[in-house]
C-alpha cells in the first residue's frame, strides 16, 4: 500500500524537478537571447549615432571647400538638422523600436541629400578649375539651372577676354633713324632735322578693321619726353610725340612717322613706345650718335 502511494510520488517530484530544470535552463536561454537583441540593439544604435556624426562632420568639410554664401546657407541648415536627428537618436532608447525605425529612414535621407551635395559641388568645383575668367564666384542659387547658367556666364566672359588679347595689335620691325635736311639718313642726331620712326603692325585676322589711331612717344636720353598731347592708357593720361590716322584690314601694314627736330639733341639712348586702340603694342630702345 506504502509502495502504491510512493512510487507515484517520487515520479510526480521528479517531473517537477525535471520541469524547473528545464524551465530554468529555457529561462537563462532566452535571457541571454534577450541580452545578446539588446547588445546588437545597442550596436545598432551606436552605429547610426556615428552615421550621423560623420555625415555632420562631412557638411562642415564642405563648407571650407567653397565661397558661395547661397550653398553655404543651405549646407549649415542641412548641418543643423543632422544634429538635431543625432540629438533625438542619443536620447531614444535602444530598446525602442519605432523610433529606432523612423530615425534610421530620417538617416537614409541625410545620406541621399549629402549624397547630391557632394555630386554638386564637387561638379561645381571641377568647372572653377577649367574656367580662367577672373569672375570665379558663384554667387546664384543651388538650382542646377542657375548654375549652369552662370557657368556659361563665365565662360563667355573668360572668352571674350581671350578675343580681346587675340585681337591686341602688334608692332614689329620698329625702326630710329635721324634725318637730316637732304631727306637722307644722318649718323648723328645733332644734325638731324627730322626724327623718322617706321615699323609695321603686324598680320592679325582677329583685330577690328578699320581706321586706326597710331601713337608714338619718343623720350630721348635726357628722360623728357617729345610731347604734343595726351593719349589714356591704362586709366591715366599720358604724353605722345607723334600721332598718325592708319588705314588696318587685318594685314601686315607698315607705318612710318616724323617728328620735326626744333632744337639741338644729344646723343644717346632713345626709347620709343607705340601705341593703338589704347594698348601699348611695341617698344624699343635705340643708341645713336
């Protein structure tokens, strides 16, 4: 009877022990389960606090890497809202899922939009480099019109400077010789009566034809110049010798001037200096007698 009501006993304790055991041992499983979601939760989050970080980071280095105030504005909001998405994620729980959710979608556009700046202004970086107009501010809004317009803004700008110095007349061949009474070369400048300077404007198909104003100025060795009037260049009056009105299409033209000699001149060096269209397009010095 003893043995009837025991063994049913010790069978009832040992399903219970055996239950605990495994209750015990489920319970440790999913703790550490738990434990290693909660860890790889946590990495998570500390991977996107980074993400973000970086992307901050990467805003500020772009701003130092350009001049237009309009981009700048717009990188510094841009900035500002990673940082405040940073914040939030900083104090939101691991554990919380659906903020964890919506901040790692917020993070996928941080990444699209910085991704577009970057292509942007390292685009726009590139055109600066080729362009070698002086006018290398972009100062228009980020739409991709505006810059493409400015960009052809200062191409035509950079173009027609490069026309402009293309179109610049040349002097070649300039020549100093004293005349004397007979028309006929003189050796020494002491009995010349006449001053006699030739040279030829050289071949340029890319000059404006036309009729020209030629300007000679003669300083002769005591440094004070031969002067009948004034001419501008480069935003100031100066003194000319000689001036001639001179027929250019485009062709080699040879240009010959006198000076009239009203008084006695020592020998020396003489410097002569051309001039045309408000540019100086030759110079040279000449030693006589």
């Amino acid at each position: 009877m003893v043995k009837k009501i025991i063994i049913p006993l010790i069978v009832i304790l040992l399903a219970l022990a055996g239950g605990m055991v495994y209750l015990f041992l489920s319970l440790d499983a999913e703790k550490k389960a738990n434990k290693e979601m909660q860890e790889l939760a946590e990495l998570d989050k500390k991977e996107m606090e980074n993400e973000y970080q970086d992307f901050a980071n990467q805003y500020s280095e772009m701003m130092t890497k350009i001049n237009n105030d309009s981009i700048i504005a717009q990188l510094t909001q841009e900035q500002l809202r990673t940082q405040q998405l940073l914040k939030e994620l900083q104090e939101t729980k691991s554990a919380d899922a659906r903020e964890i959710t919506r901040l790692k979608k917020e993070l996928a556009k941080v990444r699209a939009v910085l991704r577009q700046y970057v292509i942007q202004i390292d685009s726009l970086n590139r055109l600066n480099e080729h362009l070698t107009a002086e006018n290398n501010r972009v100062k228009a809004d980020l739409e991709e019109s505006n810059r493409v317009n400015e960009a052809l803004n200062a191409d035509k700008a950079s173009l027609t400077e490069k026309v402009a110095i293309a179109a610049q007349l040349d002097a070649s061949n300039i020549n100093f010789t004293p005349i004397n009474k007979k028309g006929k070369a003189e050796k020494k400048v002491s009995k010349a009566k006449q001053l006699k300077i030739d040279f030829t404007i050289a071949r340029n198909v890319t000059a404006q034809s036309g009729m020209k104003t030629v300007y000679v100025r003669i300083t002769p060795p005591n440094g004070s110049t031969l002067a009948v009037g004034t001419l501008q260049y480069e935003n100031k009056k100066i003194q000319y010798s000689i001036k001639k009105q001179v027929e250019y299409n485009g062709e080699a033209t040879p240009v010959t001037l006198y000076w009239d000699i009203h008084e006695v001149h020592s020998a020396g060096t003489y410097h002569v200096s051309i001039f045309c269209d408000g540019q100086m397009i030759g110079q040279k010095s000449f030693t006589v007698k």
